[in-house]
C-alpha cells in the first residue's frame, strides 16, 4: 500500500498567475524594494571588510 491513498491528491504544479500590468504604485514600490536592497548589499560588504564589531567579553589568560 502507497502512503498517499486517501484523500484528494494535490496537483503537481501550481497554475501560472497572469502578469498583471503595473501602475505607478507598483513601479515606485519595485524601485524602493530595489534602492533597499543595493543598501543592503553595501553595508554586508562594509561590514565584512570592517573586522570584528564587538571586541570585548570575558578573556581567559590560558593559566589556572
């Protein structure tokens, strides 16, 4: 016995969605989501050339 007897299948592929056609809005808030992104992108590069941020906490001297 198959483990998916019972039941309504679900089917293999979702339908394609119509591609609706832009309006302002849509053209504003695409460019945002892409200005944030490329910022986003910098300060990850920025921050990965920096070093550590946070160089503190607890130091042990290796004796006991």
């Amino acid at each position: 016995m198959s483990g998916r007897q019972g039941g309504k299948a679900k089917p293999l592929k979702a339908p394609k969605k119509e591609r609706k056609d832009m309006d302002e809005d849509d053209k504003a808030f695409m460019e945002k989501k892409k200005a944030e992104a490329a910022a986003k992108k910098e300060m990850a590069a920025k921050a990965a050339k920096g070093g550590p941020l946070v160089s503190g906490g607890i130091k042990k001297s290796g004796k006991k």
